[in-house]
C-alpha cells in the first residue's frame, strides 16, 4: 500500500472520530443535568423473603437494593412482590403471590424493609 493510500485512510480516521467527539459534546450539553450529590437521597430496600421492587411504577431490581433518586417532598410509590411459600398441614406446598406498597417522601436517606406478616391458612373443609 502507497503513502499516499494510508494517508487518506487516517486523514478520515480523524476526520470521522472528530466528528463523533463533537456530536456527544454538543448531546451532553443538551441533556438535562444530574442531580448533585446534596440532591440526591439513597433509597435502600429490604425483604424477606427476596422481592422485586417497582419504584414511581417502574421496575428497578431485586432486594436487597439500594438506589439515589432526586430530592423531593413529593410521595412516591414502592411495590414490592414476592412469593410466599405456604406448607398447609397435610396438603400440598402452596405459591402464593404478595404485593406489599408503600408511600414514601424521599427527603432523606431511608431504608425501606419490606417484611409480610405471616399469612393465615385456611383450614380444609370437613
């Protein structure tokens, strides 16, 4: 291959690396900013047994889990579902699904345990 063949070859190289450079600098300042540190509030979740945890509706990840949201005053949702898994005297094991919420203002760091009382089971007709 000549020099001059090469030459081309970086000469675009730079010219199409430039360009991707410049597109995500001009993307960057487009973007909505990131909350600061002293924005933000560390939400951590816990449960027993293991959940998946839905945050303002939308699926986020399993407990134990620990995630940085904005500062708000505003109240925000939290579901949390599991399995419970009920072993009736003398019958079969039982799968039952739970969906704990709550309701909580993410001002300050918290954690959040989800925890479901025991449930009743029903005892078989004579």
């Amino acid at each position: 291959m000549s020099r001059a063949k090469i030459a081309v070859i970086v000469a675009t190289l730079v010219v199409v690396v430039g360009g991707i450079i410049a597109i995500g600098f001009a993307l960057s300042k487009n973007s909505a900013p990131e909350a600061t540190p002293e924005e933000r509030v560390r939400l951590e979740f816990r449960g027993k047994p293991q959940a998946r945890i839905k945050l303002a509706g939308k699926l986020i990840g399993s407990t134990p889990l620990s995630v940085y949201v904005k500062k708000s005053t505003q109240e925000i949702t939290v579901e949390a579902f599991t399995e419970e898994h009920v072993m009736p005297p003398g019958r079969r094991p039982i799968d039952r699904p739970r969906v704990m919420t709550r309701k909580i203002v993410p001002d300050r760091d918290q954690v959040i345990d989800f925890v479901p009382p025991p449930m009743a089971i029903k005892p078989e007709a004579p």
